[in-house]
C-alpha cells in the first residue's frame, strides 16, 4: 500500500476507499475488481472508483493489490481497453 499512496495527495474519499480495499482483502484475501463498481465501494461515489481516481490510478490500485479482473464493469473495460 505504501507505494500506491507514495507521493500522492489524497481526499478522504479516497483514502476511504482505500481503507474498505484493504478491509476486504484482509477478510477475504481475495477480491474480484468487480466488486469496486458494487456497495460499499459506490456509497462513496456512484461511479466507484472511476469517480474518485483518473483510470490510472485506477489501473495502478486494481494491479498493485493484484485485484482480480475477471468481471469488469462495462465501463473500466472499455478504459482499459484504451
């Protein structure tokens, strides 16, 4: 976590959805990056964390934690594919 957070400046969204990331990882060890786009994650923002962060940092949350990819939302598969 520490070298995604390294030199940024975050909101309290933000570092929010960070905290609920690493709840969710810590209970369940593994999390599908689809989950980003479902609650808790999207009582932050509507749009998950495409609202709170640009798609690269976006990118760079899901593979830092090694969030699995398996079910994108529409929308961050089209980012991606980018």
């Amino acid at each position: 976590m520490t070298t995604f957070l390294s030199g940024k400046t975050l909101s309290a969204n933000q570092i929010e959805l960070i905290n609920l990331i690493v709840n969710h990882l810590t209970e369940h060890g593994v999390m599908d990056a689809a989950l980003l786009y479902e609650s808790p994650f999207t009582d932050l923002t509507p749009q998950g964390p495409d609202g709170l962060f640009a798609s690269s940092l976006v990118d760079e949350l899901i593979g830092h934690w090694k969030i699995t990819a398996t079910a994108m939302s529409p929308s961050y598969q089209q980012q991606s594919l980018a």
